[in-house]
C-alpha cells in the first residue's frame, strides 16, 4: 500500500511540476527560497522540489511540506546574482585564497570584535529601514564588517570611520533596495579599488534608503544614478543662496586588497579571530519576533545578511554567535543577536574582505577641500561614474 501511495504522490508531484515555472528555474533550495514567487516543498517517498507559491498549495499535504515564509527574501536567486556579474562564492585569487593561509588555531570559547581586551573595534549598528524600508542588507552586513576591520586596522585609534552605503547602492551594481548577494558588495569594491580610488565616507553620502529600482517612500522623486553628486557631495549653502551641490572628485575613501568566500563554522572562528568580522547570510524569519536570548531554530531558508563579530559559550546552550543586524539598536540586544551554532542557517555561506588603503587623520592623506567643495569639484566624466 505504501508503494502505491508513493506512485501515486510521484505522479502528482510530477504533473504539478511540469509547467511550474519555479521548478523549471530552481534546482537548489537555496535559490528557491530566495525567490519571492516560489517555495521549496520537502518530501519523503519522492524528490524534494520547488514549486511556486500557487501550485504548493495543490500539492497533497499528506506527501508534500511546503515552506511557509512571512517575509520577502533579500537575497537575489545564484541566476540573478550571475547576470550582475558577481561570481558565486568567489574569490579573489584563482589559487590558494589568503583565508587558506591563516593559522588554525585552538580558539577561546568566547571572542567578540566589540569586546577585546576591554575595547571595542566595532563601528556603528545601522538601520537599513529608515527612512523607508529598503531591502539593503546585503550591502549593510558587508560594510560593517569593512568599517570593524578598518576600526582594528587603526587599533580603534581616532574618530571611527563609517562607511557610505548609499554609494554601494547607487553605483556597485550588484544589487538594489529589491536585493542583492553575499558575494557582490566586495567584488565591486575591489574592483573600484583597483582604479585607483573606493568606497566613500557616510558624511560625503548619507543613506537615504533608495536605489534607482526602488518605489518606496520618497524613492521615486530622488537621483540614485552613479555620477559624482551620488558618490560624495557637499551643498554650500542654501539654495536661495545661489550654493549649488557639488560631486567631488577628491574626498575620504576607503580600498581592499583581498576577498573571498567562506562556510562552515571552522573558517568563520578562523577568518574572525585573525582578521575581523565577516558578513554571512542569514534566515531572518525568526528574527522578526526576537528581543533576546539564544536562538537555536535551525533556519529554513537564507533571505538576509548580517555581520558575525565573534562568539561566547553558554553553560547551557553551548556555542553561539554574537551577530550584528541592520535594523536599529531598538531591535534585539541593542541591534545583536545570538545564534546557536548551526542554527538559522548562519554558516551556509560569509565574505570576507581586507582592507587596503583609507583616508585618516593619523595617515595624514587628506585632500583638504573648501566648504563648498570648488577646489576638490569633480573636472570630468571618468572622475562622476565610479
């Protein structure tokens, strides 16, 4: 009886399958998850699939459970991600990575970036949805793990450098406020490094949660192209004034040398203790409800970036995450959270990235520009599109 059950449960899986447009797209579950029309469906006596949303629901409920998620995935699906451009999982070296080379080591049972030896190397917690919702973790979860490991660059010396998001939307082209990757934010970077200048600083470019695609709020009355007004400006005056807004060609930036891809807690515990916090992707479903506390739900599918800052050990729970979100210090433990080991997800797939160069008081490699910025104006075409 079993077997005739199984037949018939392939049979219906099959024929709901053939002109669902979700299983002709989506092998993976990873990339099904990430696609706001579609759901993976698991099941025991026949393969596993996605499904769109619409045909999940014919499927016998007996045979088949479907994934059920409350929140739109800001993750872009691998096919997406590729046609940007970005290289899935990449990294920099075609040969052996720089990750490979850093010593593996018995680490502590805690560590944590923002508590080191009594300091903190950690940079500002963000909100990527003020002042409307925009769906920018991507690009958050990467700059901050950026702007942290720049913080211990400089032994947390000085004014902490806080890097523009905005710029990453306007002009990275590996994504939007509708989403992005793990991968994209770093291989843009570095490739803008390259040419000789980076990512510019938040007070040249602060985040006004908007992309060129987005629809949102105040969104559609607003310039996102990638010119320089939209890579760092400043405005002289007001505008009664006659002060116009000026795109500077000369302005604090920051480069990397190096980025990779990495899973699996081993290389996460290497990768943070030797160099810093690293962005990883995440499933947020279960976030949406946090305050506080170990979170040990084994996570569905992955829709959001975070940045790892370290790990504690709980007598009870044993190993966690201590994890940075980009929705505000009013959600969770002051904008943190914690996650079990293998829960939500969180080791799936991170990026790292090295820094290379950045504009610093201590470094004394500042262009020094007027108020209304006439001696650092942007002369040309090749210095606006970056």
């Amino acid at each position: 009886m079993k077997f005739f059950k199984a037949v018939a449960a392939f049979g219906f899986g099959l024929a709901a399958a053939q002109d669902d447009a979700c299983h002709t797209s989506h092998k993976a579950k990873a990339d099904c998850t990430a696609d706001a029309k579609c759901t993976w469906c698991e099941a025991a006596a026949v393969p596993s699939a996605c499904y769109t949303k619409e045909d999940a629901q014919k499927l016998p409920p007996a045979v088949f459970t479907c994934a059920t998620r409350s929140r739109r995935s800001e993750l872009l699906p691998r096919a997406e991600v590729e046609k940007l451009g970005v290289v899935w999982r990449g990294n920099a070296t075609t040969h052996q990575s720089s990750h490979d080379l850093l010593e593996a080591t018995e680490f502590p049972s805690d560590f944590s970036w923002c508590n080191k030896d009594g300091k903190s190397y950690c940079t500002m917690s963000r909100n990527q949805h003020i002042p409307q919702y925009c769906g920018s973790c991507w690009a958050h979860g990467a700059i901050s793990a950026l702007g942290d490991r720049i913080k211990i660059a400089r032994n947390a010396q000085g004014v902490d450098i806080n890097l523009a998001v905005q710029h990453l939307l306007n002009c990275g082209g590996v994504g939007s406020c509708k989403g992005g990757s793990v991968d994209g934010p770093y291989q843009w970077l570095l490739e803008l490094s390259k040419k000789g200048t980076g990512i510019s600083y938040e007070t040249a470019n602060p985040y006004v949660a908007c992309s060129s695609d987005s629809d949102e709020g105040f969104c559609k009355h607003v310039d996102t192209s990638c010119k320089a007004l939209n890579v760092a400006r400043t405005c002289g005056s007001f505008s009664q004034e006659g002060g116009p807004c000026t795109g500077l060609g000369e302005f604090p930036n920051a480069t990397i040398s190096d980025y990779g891809s990495i899973s699996g807690a081993d290389a996460m515990m290497k990768e943070i203790f030797h160099r810093g916090p690293i962005s990883c992707g995440v499933d947020a479903n279960p976030l949406l409800n946090y305050e506080s506390g170990i979170i040990k739900t084994k996570g569905e599918g992955v829709d959001h970036v975070v940045s790892v800052v370290g790990w504690g050990t709980d007598p009870k729970d044993g190993m966690y995450w201590i994890v940075r979100n980009s929705w505000g210090e009013y959600w969770g433990e002051m904008g943190y959270f914690r996650v079990a080991k293998g829960a939500l997800l969180l080791e799936d797939q991170c990026s790292w990235a090295v820094p290379s160069s950045f504009t610093a008081a201590e470094k004394k490699n500042q262009v020094h520009c007027h108020e209304g910025g006439d001696n650092c104006k942007a002369k040309d075409v090749a210095q606006m599109v970056v």
